[in-house]
C-alpha cells in the first residue's frame, strides 16, 4: 500500500517548488492515498475480519445463533436432547432374594431408566426394572435424589408407574406423542442411563412396527416397535423420542445373545402405555375386559373353546367349550364314575370383529383393545356352520 505513491514519479514531476515543498506534498499525498487504500482494503474484507478491530465485532456475535456451525440433522438431535433430557430419570434399586445354597438372605441391586409424567411426581418406566425391589431410588436431572414407590404395574405389559416427593419445579414431564402416526424409517431418539451414565441421547431409526414380543408372564405384547438405536443395560424404562421431541414409547427390550446393544430395540408403543397408565394411577392396576373363556386349546392353526367361566359372557352368549361326559360303570357291588372330554362339542374361534384368531395370543389380543361394556362379535365354527356370535365383555383383570 505504501508502495503505491512511488509509482507515480513525483520525483520526475516538473515544479518550480522549492525542494522542502516538494517533500511536505509528496508525505500528504502519501499519506491520503494509504488512507483510501486501507479504507478500500478493509470495506472489501469478510465481515468477521474487518470487524476484528472493533465494535462490529460484538455486535455481529451478538447477534449470531449459536447453532449455526450445525447441520440440519445435529440442530434436530441437540433440540431433541436440550428439550427431553431433564425429563428422564435414573432409578436404582435394592431387592432381597432367598439364598438356597447359603440359606442366607442376599441383596441386589439393579438399575433403569424413567420419565417424568407430571409434576405430581409420577414416573413410569419397566415393570422388570423394579419387580421384587425393597427399595427405589430415584435420581433427577440435576443430581437430586428421592425414595419412590411403586404406584401400580402392569406386567402384562411391562408397564409402571413410580411415585416421589419431589418439588414441582424440579420435575419436567415429557410430552406424549401418537405412536399410530409412527413410519418406518423415520428418526427417532432414545435417552436413558446404559451402564448407570445418566442421560445418554442414543439416535437411530424405525426398523418395523407391529412386532409382538414376549413378556414375563407367558403373554406377548402387541405392537411393539422396532428400532435400531444403541440400547444396553440401563436403558429399560427410558424413553422413545420422535423429531420433535415427543414420547412415541418405552424402551423396553433388545434381542442379544450377549446382553449388549446388536441394534434391535424394543419399545412399548405410547399408545399402549396411554391406555394402561391412567389405571394405574387411579386403582394401581388394570381392569382388563373379560369374554369369560378361561382356556383354549391351538391345534393345526385352529384355536378351540376349551373352558369357559361358569354364566360368564361366553357362556351366556352360548358359546361352547369341551363337554365333560360322565359315564356310570358297575363293577361287581360297586359303582364307579369314569369321565371323558367330549371335544366335537367345542366352539372353533375363527375371527373377532373380522380379524383373524389363529392363536390363544390374537385372542385376548383383541379382546383387550376393547373396555368393560363392549360388545365383540365372534365368528365361529360349529358343526362345519360359522356363525356370528355377539358377545358383552365383563370386567376382570
């Protein structure tokens, strides 16, 4: 820049000015050509560098979102996290087994995950992760700790609803989302505590939808979600999140052969845990509908009326199960009584409301998307004759 007043050759320029004069005129121009220069030069740089000086500077920060450097998709994953991770919580727990071998008491310990539902301090997660425990702890967001209780469970479902004492302002509920809105291959977010490291954002998408998993009590769970973002140990209970930071499920389950993460997860549908939490907050349990058949029998694809609860709804809609034929013999001075299962008697299950019934499990499956109250309609076969039976659901559990 300073260079630049050499190439116009004042030296060579005729002027009748003494030499003093010439020089004091050669440093001014010098001097508001490096001016303008330096003023072109610096209108001409990026706006983070020109300001580097002064005042601009702060003011362009100021101004600038601090999420900018991110993609799309980190912007999504930190929203997510930011929004939902003080609603998640670290639960531990003590249980006490009998020690055959030792005829000793021994004491475990276990750990899971959970969300905060309300600010009356319910927290549901896993039945399994607090089954037979003496002592629940759980610990929020911000390292504070309380002694729970177990409000109700259901563990067909593998549901739980925990309680604490905790004030209001420390606890942030999550927001419930529409798991029959879900798609498969949409992202979805998982938080919880594998390993006991508090509140760890896993990411991942929506491998399959509608899968039926087995639960603890011989039953499987329907419409279970498939996912395959990292689950370990600790995991249990926490929650399932979509893009905009709404519980979609529960995580709940991975298929392993090593009890590590091989990504299939499991998650209970917020559908599912919808229908059930309520009751348990009210009445610590569920009261399930009752269709009054007690025991089926599958055979070749076929589910056969096996027993039903005596004036129970089947039995009153005049379904039929196994007849018990009892027979009279005499032997000698004696009479005895000898009793046969008449099976030709018994009802086929063929569908319930127009859905296929090809097991014990689609059974009650669909008799349980029902209230107390409802009337389903069972087609059945009889005699080589389908017929279309109403039946009125009772309650039960």
């Amino acid at each position: 820049m300073l260079r630049r007043p050499e190439r116009l050759n004042f030296r060579h320029s005729h002027s009748s000015l003494p030499m003093s004069s010439k020089c004091l005129l050669l440093c001014v121009v010098s001097s508001l050509l490096g001016m303008v220069g330096a003023l072109a030069w610096t209108q001409g740089m990026p706006a983070t560098t020109a300001s580097a000086q002064g005042p601009q500077l702060r003011s362009y920060t100021a101004h600038r979102d601090p999420l900018d450097e991110f993609t799309p998709e980190e912007r999504t994953n930190i929203a997510v996290y930011e929004q939902v991770n003080r609603s998640v919580v670290n639960i531990t727990t003590k249980a006490v087994k009998d020690n055959v071998v030792l005829f000793l008491d021994a004491e475990f310990e276990g750990s899971g995950s959970g969300s905060v539902l309300d600010r009356d301090g319910h927290i549901l997660t896993n039945h399994h992760v607090v089954t037979d425990a003496k002592e629940i702890k759980v610990t929020l967001y911000n390292g504070e700790t309380f002694d729970a209780v177990l409000v109700g469970f259901d563990a067909v479902n593998d549901i739980a609803v925990l309680k604490l004492s905790a004030p209001p302002d420390m606890l942030f509920p999550v927001t419930p989302g529409d798991s029959g809105k879900l798609r498969v291959g949409q992202h979805i977010y998982a938080i919880g505590n594998p390993f006991g490291l508090e509140r760890t954002l896993t990411v991942g998408i929506i491998s399959s939808l509608n899968r039926s998993l087995p639960s603890r009590t011989g039953r499987s769970m329907k419409s279970i979600i498939q996912i395959d973002a990292a689950l370990n140990r600790g995991n249990s209970g926490g929650p399932l999140l979509d893009s905009r930071a709404r519980l979609v499920g529960m995580n709940t389950a991975i298929a392993s052969s090593t009890g590590e993460n091989t990504g299939v997860g499991f998650a209970i549908p917020i559908n599912t845990i919808m229908r059930v939490v309520p009751q348990l907050i009210a009445h610590g349990k569920v009261t399930r509908p009752d269709i009054g058949i007690t025991k089926v029998l599958q055979a070749d694809g076929r589910v056969l009326i096996a027993a039903l609860s005596p004036n129970g709804p089947a039995e009153r809609a005049g379904l039929q199960g196994f007849r018990v034929v009892r027979k009279q013999k005499r032997r000698g001075p004696f009479v005895t009584e000898e009793r046969t299962i008449d099976r030709s008697a018994a009802d086929v299950v063929i569908a319930v409301d127009g859905q296929p019934v090809k097991s014990a499990d689609d059974l009650l499956g669909f008799v349980e998307m029902r209230r107390p109250g409802d009337t389903v309609e069972l087609k059945i076969l009889r005699d080589n004759r389908e017929l279309v039976v109403p039946v009125a659901l009772a309650s039960g559990e």
